[in-house]
C-alpha cells in the first residue's frame, strides 16, 4: 500500500482547457490550460518515487478536499489525479488493465486545508 497528500487544492483537467490552432495544419485542437499544466508540475514534488512505475492491477482511492462547496465532477477530478500519477511515473499507465478501480473515492470540504489524499492498493491477488 502507498498513502500521499498532495497539499495543493485539486483541479479538474477538462474545467482548465483551452483552443489552440495548430501552425502546420490550421486545424484547431483543445490542450490543458496552463493552470493545469503549472498544477500537474507541481503535483509532482508530492509524489512519491517508484522504480520502476507500478504496472500491475491496483485500486486508486483519492479523497479530494475542495476549498470550496461549487459542484464539481469527480470523474473529472479522478482523471486528472491518474494523469499527474502517470506523468510523475508512480504508475505506467492509466489503462484498465491498470487503474483496476476507484473504489473509496469521494470529494469533501476542507476551505482551510485543500488537498488530495490517495492511497493506492493492489487489486485481487495482487495484495
């Protein structure tokens, strides 16, 4: 089992987009604002290093404390979460055969102290 905080108050991938034009083709194409993309870099200080990068089933529980009580959507929330845990190498993919589930995951209120707290399981047999 592996249990971390990232102290930074959570962010949705899909709520910080923008549309960018593509210089070769024209063709426009939607890309991660540069909040998301400064709060994934960040993100990474509070991962921990795993060598190589976990690539058997596990159960990625994130508790996500919002700073405020807005509505937001945890899919959202739990796709960027597996995005900074790839890009930060603590597991190979974000794949099925991977990210097993999310089972425990939940968004709570926290103004004073917004974080995400994930604790990542094997799944199965592989305990």
């Amino acid at each position: 089992m592996l249990k971390f905080t990232i102290p930074l108050p959570p962010i949705t991938k899909k709520n910080s987009q923008r549309i960018l034009v593509n210089k070769a083709t024209g063709r426009p194409f939607i890309a991660p604002s540069e909040q998301y993309k400064q709060y994934e870099k960040d993100a990474q200080w509070f991962t921990p290093a795993c060598i190589p990068p976990i690539d058997k089933p596990v159960n990625i529980k994130c508790v996500f404390y919002m700073p405020t009580r807005r509505r937001v959507d945890l899919t959202n929330l739990l796709e960027a979460a597996d995005d900074v845990l790839v890009h930060a190498g603590v597991i190979a993919d974000d794949h099925s055969g991977i990210v097993v589930s999310h089972d425990g995951s939940r968004v709570m209120y926290d103004k004073e102290n917004p974080r995400t707290e994930i604790e990542i399981t094997g799944y199965g047999n592989e305990n």
